[in-house]
C-alpha cells in the first residue's frame, strides 16, 4: 500500500489504518483513520481536506461530529453535526443483514442488560448454522481474469486495517469486448470448488449472494442487496453522508483531481461496453 500521510503528532505510525483506492498504481482516494490515546477515532481522506470525522464513547454511547479544521479549537463553528447513537442501533442493523430474512434479530436495548444480551445470544447460536455452513455442489461464478483476485486480496488486508484496491483490472475488464456476454465475464463453478489460497469468494448468478470459504469445507452466505442497504444505513448513522456534504461544500473532493482526468479517459468510449 502506498504510504498513507503521517500521522499527527503523538498517534505511532502502526497506529494508522487506511483504505486506498488507487488507478495504475496512482492513488485515486481513500480514507485513513486512527484511534488517539484518549480513545477518540478521526477518520480522514486522503486526499487534501480541511475536515474530518471523529467517534468517541462516553457512557455507552458513541457520539460523532465533523471537525472544520480551519475553525481554531474552541471555536462554536469548529464542530457540527454532532450525535449521540447506541453501539445496539448499529450492531442490529447488521445483524439483521446477516440473518435469515425470516429469523431475524431480537430487538433488543442494551448490551449492558444480561438477559438482553442471553437473548441475543440464543437466537445467534439458533441461526448460525444456516449463516455458516457446509459448501455443498450449487452453482456460483467466480469473475474472469485478475478481477476476482482483486477484489479478494482487497477484502482480506481490511482484516490487517490497511487495505488497496487498484481499479486498473476494473476498467479492463469492462473495456474487453468479450465481457458484453455474461459467458465471456464469469468461470462457472461449485461452491465446493472455493478454497483457502483462492478462489474463496463465489457469487451466485445474477450476482445478488456471494459464498466466502472459511476453510474445513464451510462457507459463509450473504445477501449483497441486504448487506449493501445495511451498510449504508450504519455509514449515514455513523456520519459518514455528513462528511461528505461538508467536504463538497467547501470544494474539496475525496478524489485525486491530479489523477482523476487518466482516470476518466481510461473508461469505455461510446459504442463500447
């Protein structure tokens, strides 16, 4: 990954997590964050931007606001959007992704409340078997060329917090004339065929499931369309929509403008796929 920007004074740099969105091996955009020693988390692009995100806990809620760096400290302007959310709103919202659409989560308050949190783990130990199970012979395609390994390393470095996503076999992949049939797009194959080293991630057709092995011969099935409106119902919640706004407002943009025109003449011409 290329070097993310050092960190501001007193944050190690091991202490630096990123994701890098980069185009020829150019950076394109990204996002890194950090957690400082009083335990405050301030997420920022990485492109120039003169406001951040930040999350802190106080009392079992995690509160959010956008910092305006060019306000000094102190200053009433300095910080908006502020909000308090319990960690429970957010962890539902995924489980209920994650879950069978017809066994979901209980509703549960606190994660402080013992009996709640016996709830919850009940139903869990109810329903993991049919979240993670045994791979068995049903079809799924795996995406042709470089993509497909792309994407997978891509998914497994956000386990190491440092993770990079080269668009450059996206765009040739949508630039090969062969891909406007779906045959020339995908290798058909069995979710029996995923395993540790690769492929480990099969999508059924249509693209709307995707199974990832976890070795010993078991995978894990998600709903994308679920899991997709989950995520951005936790990304708006968490402030990120927020940050966004903000940043645009005031003429920043989250991608390399430097890069972006390469970018750009790289896509499809007219005609094409």
């Amino acid at each position: 990954m290329t070097t993310i920007k050092l960190p501001p004074e007193g944050v190690s740099k091991k202490q630096v997590h990123g994701i890098e969105i980069t185009f020829r091996g150019k950076r394109l955009g990204g996002v890194m964050w950090i957690t400082t020693s009083s335990g405050e988390t301030i997420i920022k692009p990485l492109t120039p931007a003169k406001a951040h995100l930040s999350w802190f806990y106080r009392n079992n809620i995690l509160f959010r606001h956008v910092t305006h760096e060019r306000y000094p400290k102190g200053s009433k302007r300095r910080h908006t959007q502020r909000r308090g959310l319990r960690p429970e709103t957010i962890a539902l919202t995924m489980l209920t992704a994650l879950a069978p659409e017809d066994d979901p989560p209980p509703q549960i308050e606190s994660f402080q409340a013992e009996s709640q949190v016996k709830t919850l783990t009940d139903w869990f130990v109810r329903v993991f078997p049919r979240i993670v199970r045994k791979a068995d012979d049903r079809p799924i395609v795996l995406l042709k060329g470089p993509l497909q390994r792309h994407i997978e390393r891509a998914i497994f470095d956000l386990t190491s917090g440092r993770a990079r996503f080269d668009l450059e076999a996206f765009i040739a992949l949508q630039q090969d004339p062969k891909v406007g049939l779906e045959e020339n797009a995908f290798v058909r194959a069995k979710e029996t065929d995923l395993r540790p080293g690769g492929p480990v991630i099969g999508f059924v057709p249509g693209l709307t499931r995707v199974s990832v092995c976890l070795g010993q011969g078991f995978v894990f099935e998600l709903d994308l369309g679920r899991f997709e409106r989950a995520t951005k119902k936790n990304f708006d919640l968490l402030g990120f929509e927020g940050v966004v706004r903000a940043l645009r407002r005031r003429g920043f943009s989250l991608l390399d403008t430097s890069v972006l025109p390469e970018f750009r003449e790289s896509g499809p011409r007219d005609g094409q796929p």
